[in-house]
C-alpha cells in the first residue's frame, strides 16, 4: 500500500500542506476536503489509489496545517489556489475531487480552468445557485448554512466548544457514527482550533451568495463529471443531476455508494473504487473524443 507523505506549498502568500501518496509521474487525483474536516480524511483513499496513480489530498487555505488566509471564503478565489497547487506539484491527467465544501470550490476550478482537467467529481453536497440548490436552503435541516454565514457569531458560540459542535454533525449525517472514530474527530477539531482557522470555515459559508451568483453565470461545462452520493441521503440523486444539466453541464453521471455524507470515512474503499471506475471513463471519453 502507497506511504503518504507531506509537503508545504507556497501559494501567493499562504502556505498550502499536501498530503499524497504515488509517484508524481503518474496520472493524478486532487481531493479536496468539506468541513469540518481536513485532508486526513482522505487518507485511506490516499493508500488505495497511491499504488497506481498521484494521489494528492491538501488542506484547504486557512484551515489545518495550511497557514495564511484565503482572501475571501469565495470559491472561485480558492480555486486560484488549487490551481497553482496543480502546478507546483507538476500533477497531470487531474481529475479533481470535492467533498461538501470542497465540492463547491471544485465546481469553481471547472468553471475556471476545467479545460485543464481531466475529468471533474463531487461528493455529497449542493452547488451554491444550481438546483436542488433553492430547495435545500429551505430545508431545515440545512439551518447551519444561515448561521455560518452570520458575521462573528459562529466564532463566538462555537470556540472552545467545537468537539461537541462538530460531533453533533458526524453523528448527524453518518450512517453509523463509529465510522469516525474519536482520534479522527480530534484531529479535525485541531484543524480549526486556531480562531483564523474556525473563520476561514466560516468564512466558506459567508461566501456562498456571491458563489450562488456566479455559478448561476458559469455557462457550458463540457469536461466529464461524476457525481456521487451516500446511500443515506434522502435527496433523490437524479435532482442533482437535473440541476448540473441545467446549469450546462453536458456530461454528468451519478453513483450512489454506501454510507452518509462523509465518504473518505465511512466508504473509503468505495470510493477508491467509484473513482478508478470514473477514471476508466473519462479515458474512454478522451479517446472518444
């Protein structure tokens, strides 16, 4: 099985850490982690596809061991960072990954430069602006989206407390708790246990407005895309799917794969295998092509 390694990454003032596993000279993935959460959580998949491609999985600006922060919570303003990221690492063939937030600013890189990429996934979550995107803002149980997005107050109420803030939303949206387990849950609460950290959290749901705003504009995608969900979720898939072809999106596939909302933990080898799966595809389409 693949060794992860870690490195630091210069990026416009803010210094990126990468954890990844794999020789660079192979065909690579990019994951990008949600919140509240950190690269780590992508570990294991990390090791599976290490063994035959560049596995590359970064703490996002700001949070974790990555240091400096973003200049807004805005995705396409962190995608800039990606996208340097990519180069610096000389990565090749990417095919870029997003978990919950880190869906929405890979969604952001596709809009940017997804001519670069290989192929495009997303892991359980809304794109700010693109349908069910309306619907879930409406949906009680989304009432975190509103209070994130709230100046200061989420800071106020939530540091010194954020073990319990975050273990209320592991145990909420997985399907079995234990999944992730006490040394995982510590080491995300470390990830944001800096206040600029636990802001620059934050500050990714402060900026899904203009996000909303933006993607509603982005235009045709014609990269191919993978859409992925738990099995858990109660949200037909195909409502994402509809709300990707809407927004112009021309090839989108869906895959339902066990667990809940946080994939890397609770179905790390499904994944690891719904993603070489997309990767035999996005081949096939290249050469279709």
């Amino acid at each position: 099985m693949a060794r992860i390694v870690t490195r630091m990454v210069d990026s416009d003032g803010l210094s990126i850490a990468v954890r990844s596993a794999g020789d660079a000279d192979r065909p690579a993935f990019v994951l990008l982690h949600g919140w509240p959460q950190c690269a780590a959580t992508f570990d294991r998949v990390l090791e599976l596809l290490g063994d035959d491609f560049f596995a590359i999985a970064p703490d996002l600006p700001g949070v974790g061991d990555s240091c400096g922060a973003p200049e807004s919570g805005e995705k396409t303003a962190i995608a800039g960072h990606i996208e340097y990221l990519i180069d610096a690492l000389a990565a090749r063939d990417v095919i870029l990954v997003g978990q919950d937030v880190g869906g929405m600013v890979a969604f952001a890189c596709f809009t940017k430069f997804g001519v670069r990429l290989k192929g495009g996934v997303i892991l359980n979550t809304v794109i700010p602006g693109i349908d069910p995107w309306d619907r879930l803002l409406a949906d009680p149980r989304i009432w975190h989206f509103a209070f994130h997005s709230i100046p200061d107050l989420p800071e106020a109420m939530v540091t010194g407390r954020e073990r319990p803030y975050f273990d209320y939303f592991f145990d909420m949206l997985t399907r079995s708790p234990e999944r992730i387990g006490d040394a995982a849950r510590e080491r995300y609460v470390d990830a944001y246990r800096r206040p600029e950290a636990l802001k620059a959290g934050f500050d990714w749901y402060r900026g899904m407005a203009a996000d909303a705003k933006y993607n509603r504009r982005a235009g045709r995608l014609a990269m191919p895309l993978l859409y992925v969900r738990g099995d858990q979720d109660p949200t037909e898939i195909e409502a994402y799917l509809a709300g990707f072809r809407k927004n112009g999106v021309t090839d989108v596939t869906g895959k339902i794969i066990p667990g809940g909302h946080f994939a890397g933990d609770e179905a790390p080898d499904a994944l690891a295998g719904a993603l070489r799966e997309f990767r035999a595809y996005c081949d096939g389409a290249a050469r279709a092509a």
